[in-house]
C-alpha cells in the first residue's frame, strides 16, 4: 500500500485534512480492509467509477468512451480487481459505455444493471449483446430498488418513470445509486439533468456527490445543493473537452455551498472511507513502481513469490503486484523467487 498524499481544496480544506488525519491515526493501513474505496477515473471526456467494497467486492459504475476502455481495464487491474460483482451502465452515452466491450472481454461480471432506455446506437447494441452472449444476469433497477453488499446500501433514486420530450432523453433516463457506508455516503447522479432532478421528490443528505453530466450547468441547481448538503464533490470531465464542462454556473454553485471540489483532469480521485471519515487524493498515475530508479520487484499475488523484472518466470498480468524492492515484498510477506533473486 501507497502512502497517502492529501491534497487540501481551496475551501473546507482544513476541515477535509482533520477528517483525513482522523481517519488515518484511527486505522492506519492495518485496517484498509474494511474500507470502502470510490475512484472517479480519468476516463477524459467520460464517466467510469470503480468501487472497492469492504471485504473486496467491485463494482463499476460506467466504462469511459471505447479509447479510454483499455485504461479502465488497466487501473482495475492495477488495483487488484479480478471480477466485477456489479457492472452498471448508468445510460447508453458512448462516454458511459463505449468502453464497455474491453471490460466485459478482460473481467469476469457477476451482473449488469442497466438503465432500461433504447437508445438504438450501435453502440448500445453491442453492448447488449455482449451481455447477452456471456449470458451474465441482467437488471434494469428502478427508484426504490436496494441492496446491501459487503457492508455497503447501494440505493436506486432514479429512474423514477420514463422520461421523454427533453433535450436529452438518455440523459434523463440514467441511474442514479447512493451508496452508504456507515455514516459516509455518495451520489452518483451519472448524467441526470433537470427534467429527471425533479421526479426525484426528495435527495438525502449525501457526503460526496459525482456531479451529474459532467458539471454541466443542466446538472447542478441551488436547491439540489441545499438537500444534499456535500462535503466533497467530483467532476468527471476531460482538459478543454468541446462542451465547455464544467459549466461556470455549476462550478459557481458548488463554491458558493462551499463545496471542495475535484475534477479527474489530470488524475483519477480516489475517496476512501471507514464509515465515519474519509480521506481524498488525486491519484496522478496508475499505481506502478515509479519509472526513476530501482528496478521494480514484481510479486505473484497467488503464489507470493516475487521476481525480478527481468526473470523468464514472471506472472500473469492480472497476479501481478509491484514493489519498490526486494525488502518492501519481504516485509509483504512474498518470498524470493530461487531462480531470479539470489
Ligand atoms: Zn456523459
Ligand atoms: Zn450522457
């Protein structure tokens, strides 16, 4: 395990480094175990949040557009991910499922929820059909559906009913979950508009909020704020994508409920949360062993055995996990390949 960076927003910041600094003496690493992980990931122009449920579960929620599939793939196999227990696509927007196709190719999914809306795009079609052929269990959840895994509620708000006649249909067809996790909870509005923010008759209180659509201004009202009282919001947007997103109004609103605010330009945001507090970073790279200096010892995760980079015995990709040295995957608790490592 990395150590943390904590990065201070422009407001609120201390408050957020207490939690932080909270949060890390009370459970330090021994206890990541029972932590659940939200990373926002910079997918560019796009959506894609990977969940780490306490005793190890995932979900995703969303894959980013068909170009930035294979880093999604990537970063959850950096992350140690083998399987998805829940792939949801929130709307058939090719920047919320175009990279759809990679995942399913690279992980095993447990089940899909889907919005239920037709968007007839080709995209869409193998997408589903993709499902189909794997032939993994497949649900379009509404408002008032929920579950509890691994500790975790994930809560449907939305879809409430079938929305048509607006500038975005698909948009306003998303689903939108809360996940909460003792007292620390999160909204995923994925691209909900106005049209769908009003049949939701009532948002609770949440912790962190994915600003909807991008932090487009048709994303964010004043009074949507004021229910949802967060501490910490993300926007997940590409560097001078051709909307303009984040819009100024909805940037102006956050600030205004003062909101610390992140954006996966540049990195993806990683939350992480015991239940009671949380802690926030911006994560700059994938998380492997830093280019500069020392070779990388690459450990395998079902043997624990680790190896230098250039041994002819290395494992898989997806059992691979890396170590700055020899000593860091001894103290790990992975013994030296006979072979590689005198
Ligand atoms: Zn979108
Ligand atoms: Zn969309």
């Amino acid at each position: 395990m990395r150590t943390e960076t904590l990065r201070r927003g422009t407001r609120f910041g201390v408050i957020l480094f207490l939690c932080a600094a909270a949060f890390l003496a009370a459970f330090g690493q021994a206890a990541f175990a029972s932590t659940l992980t939200v990373r926002v990931l910079d997918v560019g122009q796009g959506d894609s949040i990977f969940v780490g449920f306490p005793e190890g579960g995932a979900m995703l929620v969303d894959a980013g557009t068909a170009e930035a599939g294979p880093k999604v793939v990537e970063t959850l196999r950096s992350l140690g991910a083998e399987k998805i227990d829940i792939l949801v696509a929130t709307h058939p927007h090719s920047d919320h499922i175009g990279g759809m196709l990679a995942v399913l190719d690279a992980f095993s999914v447990g089940k899909v929820w889907d919005s239920g809306y037709v968007h007839g795009t080709r995209t869409q079609q193998l997408f589903l059909k993709a499902v189909l052929d794997r032939n993994i269990r497949f649900g379009r959840p509404k408002a008032g559906f929920s579950e509890e895994f691994q500790g975790v509620l994930i809560e449907v708000l939305a879809p409430v009913k079938p929305i048509s006649g607006t500038n975005s249909d698909a948009n306003n067809n998303s689903i939108v979950l809360r996940l909460s996790f003792g007292e620390v909870s999160f909204l995923l509005t994925a691209d909900m508009e106005k049209e769908q923010r009003r049949t939701v008759r009532r948002f609770p209180e949440t912790t962190v909020l994915k600003v909807a659509h991008h932090g487009s201004h048709n994303g964010t009202d004043a009074r949507f704020l004021e229910m949802l009282r967060p501490k910490l919001a993300i926007i997940s947007c590409g560097a001078e994508n051709p909307y303009g997103h984040p819009h100024r109004e909805a940037v102006a609103l956050l600030e205004e409920a003062g909101v610390d605010l992140f954006t996966t330009i540049g990195g993806d945001v990683v939350v992480e949360t015991d239940g009671v507090a949380f802690a926030v970073r911006k994560a700059v790279a994938p998380e492997k062993p830093e280019a500069a200096g020392a070779d990388p010892i690459i450990g395998n995760r079902s043997s624990r055995v680790f190896h230098v980079s250039s041994c002819d015995g290395l494992p898989s990709e997806k059992n691979r996990v890396y170590f700055k040295s020899a000593k860091e995957a001894e103290k790990a608790g992975y013994r030296p390949c006979g072979r590689c490592v005198q």
